[in-house]
C-alpha cells in the first residue's frame, strides 16, 4: 500500500494532554507532603490503565506473520492487524498514525510483527520497506526441468501444473532464439527472489533472463562459434560437464575429451546420460541395463550428443565448454568421489587401471556408488 494517512484531529488527544499535566502536579504534591508513594502508586496505576485501554505497552510477544495487500487503507490495514492481534484497537492505530513524526507511507507485502504490539511499534516496522519479508528459491546446478519444477512449487505454494503450463509458452517465458523453443539447459540455477504473491511465469521469466546474462557475460555464442560448435551442442556439453565434473579445471578438461571422441567418432560413453536417459539420478554408477536401454540420451547405445540439454548447467560448466583444454586423453573417471579426483588418460588400458582405483574406492566405502 503506498500514500499518506490523514486523520481528523483527535478529540482525546487534549485530556490526555492534561492528564499528564495533572498526574505531574500529583506527583509533586505528594513528594512534599508525605505519603507520597501511595499516591504515587495510584497515579500510575490510572496512567497505566489508560493507556492499555485501547492500546498495548511494549514491543510485543509472539512472533506473526501479516501481509498487507496491494491499495489497502489504513482501516484495511487496522483491520488486519487487529485480526492477526497485533493491536488492540483501531483507535490506538490510527492514533499512532496521526501522531507520526512523518506521514507514513505503507507498501504492500509481508512483513514480521508481534502480537500484543503498541500501535506506534507496529506502524513503524509497517513504515519501514527494509521489513518487508521476501521469498527466496534456491535452484542448484544440475538440476532438471522437472526437478526445478518440484523446488519451485513447494517454494511458492504455487501448483506444479503452473510452471509446466507456464515454460510450454516459449513465446513469453523468453529463450534465446537458438533454444529451439526447448527450455531444458535454459532455467538458469541461481537464488531467486518471489514476489509475495507469485506468478508461475514471473519466476521462470527470472531465469531466462539471467541465463541471457550470465551466457552474454562470457560470450557464450561467440566461444561456441570459435571451436566450431553451435551455442545449443555447447550447451548440451555443459550441462553433461556439470555431472561428470567436480571443479572448472576438470570440467575444461573434460570438455576437451568430449570434443576428442567426437572428432574420432567415437560414443561419449557418459554415465550422466544414462541416467537421464533412465530418469534415474543422484547415483555415481549405473548399472549394465540402464546402459543397454535404447535412448538418444544413452551414449553408450547412441554416437554424438543427446538431442539437448540433460539439465541446467551453471556459469562454471557452460564457460568450460566453450572454453575446453586441449589434450591427447580420450576417457576420464572420477576415481575418488569423496575428494572430487579424476583421472584422465589416452589409452583404454590407462583407463581400465583408473576405474579398478574407482571401484576400490566403491568397495571401500559401501553403499556410495
């Protein structure tokens, strides 16, 4: 809610006036007399009542939620604020609003309070935008369409229905032209802020838009362009990097191997396709049917690169594959999962001996592969 609150001047605000005149003369008369702290006592006693007769003392107790909606006027805000117990009464925030060093300005949104809060405490948490509370999602990298899909539902409370509804309309969610109209590689994995009311397609469109961003920040077409690659089989390469790499030196490094067996003609052999291509995931192995399953994605059974993107890779992992390290290797193998080490080498004999360190390394540690 944005605008400024004007009330009608406070027909109270005069006998509270003197009031406080008079409970100053009391308590100087009862100083010099004697008895004074009896009198005192009953003094403050009336002060007290009354002022929690229509308003709290204090800053409050238990902590709550309130959201104040777009356009609402300060009755709507009392109103809620009364309905959540916040307040004790309208009077005391309208009060409170009156008696504002500035008008105050409310926006919409959600904000933390208290219960059993003083009106003038309440207005100035509302008056400040500093306190509104926002969502955030997390999207991690490697993360598949349908994975995100989950993430962000339970984040915004929205159905997942919403999102998939919401990325099948190419034309607004806005990819880059050489998406092909395919969003899977494009939903860029980073920490989203939400609005307090969300829209499925305000948040998809936050990640297509930083996607462009990230992909013009390190030229990603123009590198492409330079090995020889079109910004789409780069991008393919990258989200295969983000599983099968565990640092940007081995994923330069392995970017490079790809692009080798390409050039030889030779299958990728890539377990992070096999298990998208069984929709099976965070798992190191695969097993000898999962590998055998006829799919594009599955490069053990198919030459070249999966028809697109097996996830969302990160800035990490598109900037290796447009920028790979040229070397003689033809495989790679994670051969210490726990410390990230790959082994890389040129010849399968090389190779087999890496992965009998992996499957110690397995044997070692049960039930991790």
């Amino acid at each position: 809610m944005s605008g400024s609150f004007n009330e009608e001047p406070d027909p109270h605000k005069e006998f509270w006036y003197r009031f406080r005149s008079a409970f100053a003369v009391i308590l100087s008369v009862a100083v010099l007399v004697g008895g004074g702290w009896f009198v005192i006592d009953k003094a403050h006693g009336a002060y007290i009542s009354y002022r929690t007769a229509d308003d709290y003392l204090g800053e409050g107790e238990k902590a709550v939620m309130v959201r104040v909606p777009v356009g609402a006027s300060v009755t709507e805000v009392g109103d809620i604020l009364l309905d959540s117990d916040v307040i004790k009464s309208m009077k005391a925030f309208k009060k409170a609003v009156r008696e504002a060093s500035t008008n105050p300005t409310i926006q919409a949104g959600q904000y933390k309070l208290k219960t059993h809060m003083s009106a003038a405490n309440a207005l100035e948490i509302l008056a400040d935008p500093k306190n509104i509370q926002h969502t955030r999602i997390t999207l991690t990298e490697g993360l598949t369409v349908a994975e995100q899909t989950q993430v962000l539902a339970k984040g915004t409370g929205l159905p997942a229905a919403q999102f998939t509804k919401a990325r099948a309309d190419v034309k607004k969610l806005g990819l880059p032209t050489w998406a092909g109209g395919k969003p899977e590689g494009f939903m860029f994995p980073d920490t989203y802020e939400v609005a307090d009311q969300p829209n499925a397609m305000a948040v998809l469109q936050q990640q297509t838009k930083q996607f462009t961003k990230v992909s013009n920040s390190i030229n990603f077409t123009g590198q492409a362009g330079t090995i020889k690659r079109t910004p789409y089989q780069a991008l393919v390469v990258a989200s295969i990097l983000e599983k099968e790499g565990n640092n940007a030196k081995d994923k330069k490094m392995i970017a490079g191997i790809i692009y080798n067996r390409l050039a030889k003609g030779m299958k990728l052999e890539s377990d992070a396709t096999v298990l998208y291509a069984n929709n099976a995931t965070s798992k190191l192995t695969t097993t000898d049917e999962q590998r055998r399953k006829q799919s594009p994605y599955n490069t053990y059974v198919t030459a070249g690169l999966p028809p697109t993107p097996i996830n969302s890779p990160g800035s990490e992992s598109m900037e290796a594959a447009v920028t790979p390290t040229k070397s003689d290797n033809l495989y790679w193998v994670v051969t210490d999962p726990q410390k990230g080490t790959t082994a890389f080498s040129k010849t399968l004999a090389e190779h087999n001996q890496n992965v009998k360190k992996f499957q110690a390394w397995c044997q070692a540690h049960k039930g991790k592969c």
